[in-house]
C-alpha cells in the first residue's frame, strides 16, 4: 500500500512526464471518462469489483487530498483526473494522478476561491474527458481543457460570456462530452438577487437559461440554446448535468430543471420536447439537483423536497401532456421512492434509485415502476452521493463516508459496509467510480484506489 502525500504544485520534468504519458485518442472499456460513468447512467461493464474492503484492506494505493470536493474522480487509462479545493491557500485545483500508484501526475491552479454558502464549495462539479482533452469547470464559471500532460489547450469563463450567474447555492454542473461536442448547461433564476451578502446575476439584461455547445479542441462556442421555463424563482435554478440518450435510433440531450424535462437535437440544441411539470403549483424553492437517467425506453425525472419520480416514455415530441409522456408515476406505487439529491442508476435493467433523506434504496422495473425491493441502509446519515454499479454491485457513499456494497438484481443484498474515513466528516457527496477493475472513494482528505 503506498500512502502518498500531497506535494503541492510539484514541477515534473518534461522528460518525465514524456515517459510517464501514453497516448489515448478514445475512451476505453475500462474507462469512467465522465461524472455519470462510460454510459451516462452510473454503470460500468466491469466484472471483476472488490467486495470486501477498508481503511487498510485491498488498498492499493491512498492519496491525501489538499481539500474538500463533491467532485468524482474519472479515469482514463493509466490516469486519474479530479478537481479539488486547496483549502489552505483557497484555490481551486486541476489533478491528474497515475491510476497504478497514485504518483502526482501534474497539478494546475485554475482560480482563486473555496466556497461561497456553507454546504458546498466550488469544486463540485467532475471533469470529463473524449481521451484527446480534460475539462474541468468549478462553481466560478471557469471551465478550462488540458491535454493529457497537463499541458493548457484554452480557458474561459462562462459568467465573462454569457453574464453573472443568478443562484442562491453555488452552482455545480459536470461537463458532458458527446460525438465530439463539449456540453454545459445553465438553468438559473431570470431576475437579479441577493445572496450571501452580495448581489447575484445580472442587473441590466434577461438571465438566460440555456445549453451550450462547445468545440472540445479549442473551447470555441458551436451554439447556444436559450432554454425557457415557467418556474419562479429558486425553481428556476437547476444543479444537473445534460445527459445524452438514444432511443430508437433518435439521439438527444436530456435535461432536467426549472419544473421541465426536456430533449435536445445534440448538433443545434432545438428543442425536440417538452414535459412538465412536477411543480404544477409553481412553487417558489424547489430547486432541482438529480440529473436524468435513461433506460429501456424510459427517462427518470425526480422531484425535489420528498416529491415523487417521474417515468417520462422516451420518443415524444413537442410539449407533451402528463397522459402523452408520463408512463408511471412512484407516488402510485410507492410514495417512499423518491429523490431530492442524488441522481438515479440504470443497470441491467433496472433503474436504482436512492432516498436520500430516508437513507433507503428502491430497484424499480423500468416499463411498469413495479418496485422489485426497497431497503433502508443502515447508515445515521443522508446519502447524498449517487449509486454507481458494475459487477452486480451497487456502490454508494454516506456523508460520513460510510461506504455501502449492495448486490444488484431480483433481491436486496447488503454485501458490505465500512467507515472509510479516518474520523468523523460531514457532507461527503462524492460518487464512487468504477474503472480497470478498482473502486476510486473520495472523501474530504483522500481519495483511495481499491483492487482485489
């Protein structure tokens, strides 16, 4: 087991990194290139997992962290990139670590900051990657590629372009690359306000809602899509992530917010069709973080605040009435099944859906909503992070870094639990991620890689 220190903003030689760097133009099988894993849903196809783990057992190698971050790790190959916080200076930080030992890579400043409310801070959002670049994009509005030597390829600002962001909680969305297209998403309040002591959004012009397309290459804007919404005010504000789906051949891109789930042409971002709402009394703090997931034919939109999920049939078009899209609805079935912040997985046929506040898990047939089991954790406290699985195995993490092994299938299995942290923690958030036959689990301090 090697325990790796951080070593702050530590300069490798060029020669090194030459020798250290392989060259990857696509993403592999055994890759989790994104927030949402290779597919977009929390799975992976990996098929040789480790169940039994701890602080010191199957642990091939630790890596203590500079700072707090509700960031995945995603990996690529031999590498694994990660945002993060650098608490002590108040930095936001790009990582990249060699996945077979944890070995510093390379480690970029993006911006200044750490965090702006008290529950989260501005490295929220997880990197992406096609296997050419790295995009990293924090709650400041800095998105910014490398390539895989950690050498910069362009940087912007999205509150510089396209106008100061309007949320009450600082704003987290993961980029999202697809056949070539950097995607992100900005679902936020119409008017300017106060927040935290300082105003927010813009004062003297409209603040968009709206998809943008970018050139991964080059950070070049390709479209963008101003996305309307008849939500009020906090329930205009979205913490998604756009996800791409293809159902019967007809690809899009899913989004979710501001009372609405919507599907998006990938090449110009018209609006293909509309579904909403869940809100039909247009209150006022319903503020949306699960992103969509798709299945079989379904898309899951979940409600906040206790709310119940909505199967939406996928394949519509235009604005569709609740009796055109809606195929199920979990209130009707289970008013348990539910989620106000973490986003549901789609494995093997099943869509897994995590309570957070209720700290249980419900494996739900996607056609019918027929809930095949739904178990409480055992966990004292909120699982905010989103199941990932592979392996037959769901994983997931609690914000006191207690880590769960649930088996996948017709019947609910408890395979394993752990407290990964070294002491008490609060609102971890972090998914796990699957790749090259590993677990990669993030808490505030570390980040491990666990192996058979």
């Amino acid at each position: 087991m090697n325990i790796i220190p951080f070593r702050r903003f530590r300069t490798l030689t060029a020669a090194f990194i030459a020798a250290l760097a392989t060259s990857i133009a696509v993403t592999g099988a055994g890759d989790w290139p994104s927030w949402r894993g290779p597919h977009e849903n929390g799975a992976s196809d990996e098929t040789e997992l480790p169940t039994k783990f701890s602080r010191t057992e199957n642990v091939l190698w630790k890596v203590n962290m500079p700072g707090p971050a509700a960031s995945t790790p995603i990996v690529l190959g031999d590498r694994v990139f990660l945002s993060t916080t650098d608490e002590a200076n108040k930095k936001l930080l790009a990582m990249c670590l060699d996945r077979k030992t944890g070995k510093e890579l390379w480690v970029k400043r993006v911006a200044e900051g750490f965090q702006q409310d008290d529950r989260s801070n501005l490295a929220s959002p997880s990197p992406a990657t096609d296997g050419k670049v790295v995009v990293f994009f924090y709650g400041t509005g800095d998105l910014i590629a490398f390539d895989l030597d950690g050498n910069e390829k362009w940087k912007r600002n999205l509150q510089d372009d396209y106008g100061k962001f309007a949320f009450l909680w600082t704003f987290s969305t993961s980029p999202m690359i697809y056949d070539g297209v950097l995607y992100m998403q900005v679902l936020q309040r119409d008017v300017a306000f106060e927040a935290w002591g300082r105003e927010v959004g813009e004062t003297d012009k409209p603040n968009d809602s709206y998809l943008l397309a970018l050139n991964p290459a080059d950070g070049k804007e390709l479209w963008r899509q101003v996305r309307p919404s008849k939500a009020n005010a906090e329930s205009l504000e979205a913490f998604t992530t756009p996800i791409p789906y293809t159902h019967d051949g007809r690809a899009e891109i899913l989004i979710a917010g501001g009372d609405c789930l919507t599907g998006h042409d990938p090449k110009t971002g018209e609006e293909l069709w509309r579904w909403g709402t869940w809100n039909p009394e247009r209150i006022g703090h319903w503020r949306l973080v699960p992103s969509p997931v798709a299945g079989d034919g379904i898309i899951l939109a979940c409600a906040p605040k206790k709310s119940p999920v909505y199967a939406v049939k996928a394949g519509g078009k235009g604005t569709l009435t609740d009796e055109q899209a809606l195929a199920w609805v979990s209130v009707d079935i289970d008013d348990d099944v539910s989620s106000d912040v973490s986003t549901p997985l789609f494995y093997k046929g099943h869509f897994y859906i995590m309570n957070s506040d209720r700290k249980s898990l419900a494996c739900v047939e996607p056609k019918t909503g027929n809930v095949v089991w739904h178990e409480r954790l055992p966990s004292a406290t909120k699982i905010e992070s989103s199941p990932t699985a592979g392996d037959d195995k769901i994983y997931l993490q609690s914000h006191a870094g207690d880590v769960y092994v649930v088996k996948a299938g017709d019947k609910f299995e408890l395979l394993h639990e752990v407290r990964m942290t070294e002491k008490q923690e609060r609102d971890i958030r972090a998914s796990i991620s699957l790749a090259s036959g590993c677990l990669f689990i993030r808490n505030h301090n570390e980040l491990f890689c666990i192996g058979q």
